[in-house]
C-alpha cells in the first residue's frame, strides 16, 4: 500500500511538471498578440536570456533536465538539488563575440569620416551588409551549495545587423541590454530527490537601448546617439523550475523551468518574455566520470520566436563528459547548429570555452552567426 501511495505521488508530481508549461502554452491559452518591449526588438532573438553559462552553450544551451552546477538559477533552479558540494567564484567572468567580428574592419572603415560623407558610411556598411555582429561580456560572482546560490550579476549584450541596402537614414540596427543585481536561488528534493522544485530571484538594475534605423549623423556621433537613447530602470524578475528523477536504466530525468515569470517589467527599460522550456535527459552512473545528456524544447508558447516558427528553432541537444579530475568536454547542437566546448577546473581557477551558432533569423540556415564564448573564474571550485 505505503509503494502503491509512493508511486500515485510520484506520478503526479512528474504529470505537475508538464502541466505547468501546458497550461501556458498555445493549446490551452488565446495566442499572444505580440511581444512588446524588449521582446519587440528584432534583435530580441539574440537575448534569449538574462545570462548564458559558457560551460552550457557547448552542450548546445540544452540543460533544463539535467541542471547541476552554478548555471542553473538561470536554466533551471531546481537543479540545484542536484549539487553535493560548495563553490565560491570570487570572479567568474565570461564573453563571447561573433567570428569572424564585423567591429575591426567597420571601425577601420569609418575611422575619420565626417558626418557629411554619406558616401563613405554606406560603402563602408555596403561591405557588411546584411550581417551579424553580437557581443557579451559579463561576471557572475556566486557562491553555489547544495539547494542554495547567492551571487551578484552583471550582464552586457549588444547586438547589431546591417542594412542589406544600407542607406543614408538606415546604416543599421542596433539593440542592446545590460543587468547588474543580485541573485538569490534556492531548491529542495521530495520523494528521496526523485522530484525536485527550484526558484530563483533576482533584482536587477536594467539598461536597455534600441535602434532599428541607424542613420549616418547617428553612428558618426555614437556616443551622444547611444546616451539619449539608453533607458533604465529596476525590476524583480522571477525563475521557477521543477526536475524529476526516474528509477530506470541511465537515470532518465524529465524537467521544465519557467524564466521571466509574469513577463518582467523594467518600465521604460522594456520588458522581458516569459520563456517555457522543457527537457528530457540521462545521467547514467558509467563508473569513470560523469556523463549527462539532455534535450530540450525551449519557448514552448512560442513568444520568443514571435516573427516564425520551426522546429530547430525551438531545439537544443546537448552531451557532456566531466573526466574525474581536470577536464569536461561537450558538445551539442544549438537551432541545428553544432556545438563544442571544453573546460579546464584547477580548484582556485577554471577555465571554459565554447563554439555555437545562432540563428539571427526566423528561418534555420539564412543567417547563421558563429560565436566564440570563453569563461575564467577565480575562487574555490
């Protein structure tokens, strides 16, 4: 009776996980009419998230069921049930820049022209056209534990496209999106772990800029563009997360995380999304490291994807093998695209980088942009 009573709970609570996500995604709900704020950028596809984890986007971004390290307040808090043991980033900071960068040869290009030289500006975009250029730089200083994560964050992406016909009053596009706060997570495990609820709050001070038509006066005098334009303001913006663990051959979990819950408001700075993901993955005891594997359909609601719809879009694959000492390596695919990464921890410091491909339009394969990411961290890993 006790086992019969075990597993009705059980069952409901993985039915719980899923039905959360369901009840928000379209079948169940009236479509959105379309995204506003920052989500109303055409660039807003370029920020999928508040912070990306280096060591995650070479597992190609797939890690909602299988959450287990310092990255998962922000994919899925309830994976950090899932961590044994404490580390302390006193500086953990992470960047990642289009290859090959548009920025060199434009600026070179542009170098000394006066706002007058309308000729020189567009054949200078003339060069780029139609092309990607997405930058980040950020630090994420945490101390992690077992169902605990406190930490302070700052966040910085900017994002740009040039005109395929590049024109006096439209050079480009531009957007770009900074947060500084801080971030407190916590998680707990019922039914001996096998189903595992998570939170994360965070409060943030947030900068937001948006230009779709970047005129020649505009990117001449950038600086004073960039000041009148930028606004900000402070907001509360809330993940939840659940995880569920199977009894069965390779440890199969199924998991779903709700980030930005409620479509965070940062008044005149925008607003962000509310993103439903859900994952199915493994994490089979092999007797020599660590092996994960997890997929994921993020955006179930489709509110990121907001300007088309596909199936790679919404996909991410990943796997990764942590060897019993220094080195982790992964790989994965990202909107089809694949993925590497490789990571180095050496107890005071770890170092992680990792290659992916982003789709900068609605349609898989029509703007691929590659990007190189790299993290290094100080502290007490």
């Amino acid at each position: 009776m006790k086992n019969r009573t075990l597993h009705h709970f059980r069952t409901l609570a993985v039915g719980g996980i899923f039905g959360v996500a369901l009840l928000l995604s379209p079948l169940s709900r009236p479509a959105l009419a379309g995204p506003s704020g920052i989500a109303g950028t055409a660039l807003f596809q370029q920020f999928p998230m508040l912070y990306q984890g280096v060591s995650v986007e070479g597992m190609g971004g797939a890690f909602t069921a299988v959450a287990n390290d310092e990255n998962a307040p922000f994919y899925n808090p309830a994976g950090l049930d899932n961590i044994q043991s404490s580390t302390f980033a006193i500086l953990n900071i992470s960047g990642e820049i289009s290859y090959p960068s548009l920025y060199p040869n434009l600026t070179n290009s542009i170098q000394g022209l006066s706002s007058s030289n309308t000729s020189g500006y567009i054949n200078a975009f003339n060069n780029i056209a139609g092309q990607t250029e997405y930058a980040r730089v950020a630090d994420w200083s945490n101390f992690t534990t077992h169902d605990f994560s406190i930490g302070l964050l700052t966040n910085n992406q900017l994002a740009a496209i040039a005109n395929a016909t590049p024109t006096t009053n439209n050079l480009a596009s531009a957007a770009a999106l900074s947060d500084t706060g801080i971030v407190i997570s916590g998680a707990y495990g019922f039914f001996n772990h096998h189903l595992q609820i998570g939170g994360t709050l965070m409060g943030l001070e947030q900068y937001f800029f948006n230009l779709p038509s970047l005129s020649v006066t505009q990117v001449s005098n950038f600086s004073n563009t960039l000041s009148s334009n930028l606004s900000n303001s402070f907001g509360v913006v809330g993940n939840l997360g659940a995880i569920y663990h199977f009894d069965a051959p390779l440890n199969p979990t199924v998991g779903a995380s709700i980030l930005n819950v409620g479509t965070a408001s940062f008044g005149s700075a925008g607003s962000l999304p509310q993103i439903i993901n859900a994952g199915i993955g493994i994490d089979p005891d092999i007797g020599f490291g660590q092996l994960i594997a997890d997929i994921d359909y993020v955006d179930i609601t489709n509110y990121l994807y907001y300007t088309g719809d596909s199936l790679w879009l919404h996909t991410r694959f990943g796997i990764q093998y942590k060897f019993p000492y220094i080195l982790t390596l992964s790989a994965g695919l990202y909107e089809g695209y694949p993925t590497v990464g490789a990571g180095i921890d050496l107890w005071a410091a770890k170092l992680n980088a990792s290659y992916y491909t982003e789709e900068a339009s609605p349609i898989p394969g029509l703007e691929p942009n590659h990007i190189l990411a790299l993290q290094i961290a100080f502290g007490w890993m």
